[in-house]
C-alpha cells in the first residue's frame, strides 16, 4: 500500500465513501467532502498508528467517510484475520489501563 496521507491527483477516488452505503442520492445543500476531509484527517491517523502496530494497511485499515446527513466518519474495514488481531491489542491496553479489568 503505497500513500497513507496527504492529497495527490486522485484524491477523488482514494477510498472516497462519501455517503453511507446504503444512501441512494445525497442531499442538496450538504457539504460532504468538508466532512470527508475531517475523515481523512483521522482516518490517516489511525492508518499511521496501524503501521506502527505492524499492520498492513492491505489487511486493515481506516477509510474516510460521511454519514448520510453529512457528518464526518471513519471507517475500519479489513480481513477478519487482522481485526482479531486488532481486537487483542485493544483489549491488551484496555486490560493494562484498568488494572487488570477489561
């Protein structure tokens, strides 16, 4: 997987999901793609944080997207494979954090 951030010609099409999948037409007025950069924003943040983990982002990653209303929202979407494994880190921090208490 090649770039994780930042904005190059296809910026368009690089995992774009503006509105939810199950959204058939977009409502007039609403600015998406200031949603979706918000997403984005994010969305890179937690693809760095999955890079340092030793993920891939071919099996795991943060997508931007928008709420069918225009709202900014992030995605994870992956092999079922790596979100087990993310589930365990999580749960391994959430368990370090708390003292022992998931």
């Amino acid at each position: 997987m090649g770039k994780v951030t930042g904005a190059g010609e296809d910026w368009l099409s690089d995992e774009l999901d503006v509105a939810g999948a199950d959204c058939g037409l977009w409502m007039p007025g609403v600015d998406y793609v200031a949603a979706w950069r918000d997403a984005r924003k994010a969305a890179d943040r937690l693809n760095r944080a999955f890079l340092v983990a030793g993920f891939q982002l071919d099996h795991v990653r943060a997508v931007a997207s928008t709420t069918d209303d225009g709202g900014a929202l992030v995605r994870i979407t992956g092999h079922p494979h790596a979100v087990d494994r993310l589930a365990v880190l999580l749960e391994s921090v959430a368990s370090d954090d708390n003292g022992g208490a998931a």
